[in-house]
C-alpha cells in the first residue's frame, strides 16, 4: 500500500483519489480552499442557488464509470441525472431561432431544415459525420490513453476529413473551424452555432484546427445532461465517494512545495511548515502552481508539450427573477451576436470590447432545488471573456450580456430582482489558475497547440491531473485525467488506458 498526496480537491484530483484509494492506496488531498469541487461551486442568496462553474454535463459515461469502478452505488443513485431536451435553442441575430432535440441527427437535420431553409439540415448533418470520423481517429489517443511519447504525430495530422473547396482555380481544405464554417456549412447562422461550441470552451474559432468538430459530435452523439440541484450536486457525489472510500481531506491546507530526494517525489511540505510524506505526489494545479511547488525540480521534460498560459476566462452572470418559468422554457439557449467578427477580435486579440457583442449561453433550468419557491426562478448567463478581465471592463461586459439575454427570456428587466456576477478573479480564487483561465480540451492537429502536457512529470513519482494536463478541460476529461494517473501509479508506466 503506497501513501499518495494529492494537491487539490478539484474533478480530477478527486476522480484519482477515489481510483487509487479503491486500489487499496493510502490518499490524502491537501485543498488550499475550504471545500471541494474545483470550478463547481455554488453561491446562494434569498433562497436562490446558481452553479457558478459548468451548468451542463456531456458525456456521463465518465462519471458511470468513475462510480462502477469505486463502489456498489452507481452514479444515478448518487445524483438524479436528467436529458435536456432541446439539448439546445439558438437564437441568431436575424430574427430566426431552431430548437435542436438531444441526441437525434434526422431530428437535428428537419429542425435546422424548417428554421434556416431547405438544405441547411443535410448540411449540418454531412458535417457531423466527417466530425465523427474525427472522433473515431482521435478518441483513443486524446481521451483513454495516456499522452503519446511520439505525440508530434498528433499535432501534425488533422484527422478531420474537409470537403475539398475550389476557389480561383485553387482546390483547398478545411483547417480551421472557421473554415469549416465559410467553405461546407455556407450559412452564416450554422457558421455561428460551429463557433458557439468552440468559444464555449474558450478557443478561438478563427485558428483552432478542424479537429475541434469532435466538440459539437460529442454533444450531438452523447446527449447533454444536467445534475438535479445544479452540478454542484456532481462534485458533492464524487467527494463522498472519496469519503466512502477513506480518502482523507485537509481543507485550508496551503501546500507549499513538493518534497525530493533523490530524483523522487516524496511528500508534499504544507505553508505552516508541516510535511506529509508520500510514495507518490499527484498535483491537480495549473502550470504557474506547479512551477512554484516544484521550484528548481525537473517538472517539465524535453520535448513535452508545452503549457498554454494566457487563455481565456467566463463572466457568469447569475439572475434572480420574479415570476415562475414558463412551461416550455428550453432549459440552454445560445443567443449569438450580430458581428461575430468583433467577439474574437476583444476576446483573443485584446482588441476594444465596448461594442462587442458576446456569444451568450442561458441556462434556465426547470428545477425547483434552485428556488425559493414556485414564483421565482433562477438564471445563469455565461460568456468568455479574455483572461484577466476586471473592474468595469466587467461590468459593461455583463450589462450586454443581460442585453443579449432580453432576447431570450422575455420581459427579463420587468422580472429581475438581483444580479450578481462570478468573475475571473472569483474563477482563480477557486481553482488557483492565474486571471481565471480556463484550459481548453485537448485536440489533435493545430502543431500541438491545444494539446497539454502528459500526466507523468520530469521527477519520478511525480504526477499532474485535471484540465490543465493531459487530455486537458472539462468535466469529462477531468474525469478521464483522473483514471489515467489512477492507471500510470497503479499499473506503472507501461499503462496504456482503458481497452
């Protein structure tokens, strides 16, 4: 039995802890803050409750699996998992509007073909099945396995199959999704919802690699789901499984620096001055933290992927409103601005952002944990901003952000009690990224860019978990990191992920 110190108390770290310790692996989880959860937390006022973190789950299979693998309980006994059906409502900038149902291609085609004209279907429908294609090449490499020592093969093929384009007597692809999006959807309504999925998780659709059709084919193929109570609910479930399984937790527990000797990670030194031996170190931390714990340890190897810094952050934007949801209400809509030029250009190129118009995601869920009462209901919108966003740069943005928001919920100024706004800084108060960047999903292609580092480190004994190593952001493949690093300790280096 190996002692295993764990540094944070975010979805990956607690998807490994729970592995390990089920393994029969002393685990114990050193959290600087005092609770769990990572970036899924909840703030509560008047009886309201808002998830301040992700709204949504796609793909659950990670957590079924996270929950068959630790104990007798599976997931849904744990929390009350529920579809969302519409996975999602689009409102676009000229009035038009589709409805897209949850996990159905032939009804995604008819809906997108009665709302945007003949034809607009079958082509969002061709684009999903090369997008699958991509899938299936990149599924193994990016999500199951841990990261190829060879992984420049990954950065240099773009597995996704593009349509050739033939212009001025040029015949050329597809490289980017904004491509995708000019050359074989050829409407700039479908070319906003591919870019809505890409500036969702905080990348630029103007130069993320084709690849990152996986996005939308993940939602499309697994459906998207929602945790009853918010899913906040998910990270209470996974702690206490965790508990169940006798990991300890230290909350408050600034650790300081990992411990060496010999070349070996051997414990965690806290900020009181307090050490805590371990066999292995498994540090759930973005890359400034990791430097810093590690000090002059050879963390990062030659050759490895570097660590992306400057990403982008959200600006959620929490309502309150008087009035009970109308009967009907799509629980996510996405309103998409009138110059999508604009939004990337203040996003990722720091340009001027007063007339920017955001991309923004409305959730509306019909849940009656997240009340107090009937008669009101609880809203959430959320947009990417760019990293270190503040002040009153903030404040204009969450002012368009309800402007934008009007053309979704009806009548919302009439309804509005309250607002309050989570910002970057409330972002990297719980999770310690630096500006609250948030790390994007790993992808293929794009020369390794939006790939993120391995989970074994340069120091023997020594490794990295959660959205900012390998396969990189979100809750899925937070938990997919997870039960890599479980693999790596338990089974040794010659792991090579699930079969």
């Amino acid at each position: 039995m190996a002692r295993i110190a764990v540094i944070g108390a975010g979805m990956g770290a607690m998807a490994a802890a729970a592995r390990l310790a089920v393994a029969g692996h002393r685990v114990a989880v050193y959290e600087r803050t005092d609770t769990y959860g990572g970036a899924l937390r909840r703030r509560e006022r008047d009886g309201f409750r808002f998830d301040t973190g992700p709204g949504l789950l796609p793909l659950p299979a990670v957590y079924r699996d996270l929950f068959v693998k630790t104990g007798k309980k599976p997931l849904e006994e744990c929390v009350r998992l529920v579809q969302v059906d519409p996975s999602a409502r689009h409102v676009f900038p000229d009035g038009t509007a589709v409805s897209l149902p949850n996990a159905s291609r032939a009804g995604v085609v008819a809906a997108l073909d009665e709302a945007l004209g003949a034809g607009a279907g079958d082509r969002w429908g061709d684009f999903l099945v090369r997008a699958r294609e991509a899938w299936d090449r990149t599924r193994r490499p990016l999500l199951e396995e841990p990261l190829w020592p060879n992984w420049q093969v990954l950065a240099e093929k773009e597995p996704y199959p593009a349509v050739p384009h033939r212009r001025l007597l040029r015949t050329r692809r597809a490289g980017t999704l904004a491509e995708i999006g000019a050359w074989e959807l050829r409407d700039p309504r479908l070319a906003a919802l591919l870019d809505s999925h890409a500036l969702a998780h905080g990348l630029d659709p103007r130069v993320t690699p084709a690849s990152a059709a996986v996005l939308p084919y993940m939602e499309h193929a697994f459906g998207t789901w929602y945790v009853r109570g918010g899913l906040r609910e998910l990270a209470r479930a996974v702690y206490d499984r965790c508990l169940a399984r006798r990991v300890e937790f230290h909350f408050g527990a600034q650790v300081a620096r990992v411990l060496e000797k010999d070349g070996r990670a051997v414990g965690v030194e806290l900020a009181g001055g307090a050490v805590a031996e371990a066999d292995f170190v498994v540090a759930g931390v973005d890359p400034g933290t990791l430097d810093r714990l590690a000090g002059n340890l050879p963390v990062r190897r030659a050759g490895e992927v570097p660590a992306r810094r400057g990403l982008p952050s959200r600006l959620t934007v929490l309502l309150a409103l008087r009035g009970a949801r109308p009967q009907g209400t799509a629980h996510r809509t996405v309103v998409h601005p009138r110059d999508r030029d604009a939004e990337p250009v203040h996003v990722f190129d720091g340009g001027p952002g007063a007339a920017a118009e955001p991309t923004v995601t409305v959730l509306r869920p019909d849940d009656p944990e997240l009340v107090p009462d009937a008669d009101h209901e609880a809203v959430t919108l959320t947009a990417t901003v760019p990293a270190g966003a503040a002040g009153e740069e903030l404040r204009r943005h969450a002012e368009r952000m309800i402007k934008a928001a009007e053309r979704a919920v009806p009548e919302l100024r009439e309804r509005l009690l309250w607002h309050e706004l989570c910002t970057p800084a409330d972002i990297a108060e719980a999770t310690g990224a630096a500006d609250g960047a948030v790390p994007a999903p790993a992808l293929a292609a794009g020369e390794g860019r939006l790939l993120h580092p391995g989970n074994p480190t340069g120091v023997a004994g020594l490794f990295t978990v959660g959205g900012w190593s390998h396969p990189g952001g979100g809750l899925p493949h937070a938990g997919m990191s997870g039960a890599l690093v479980a693999g790596l300790i338990v089974e040794g280096p010659g792991f090579r992920g699930s079969q």
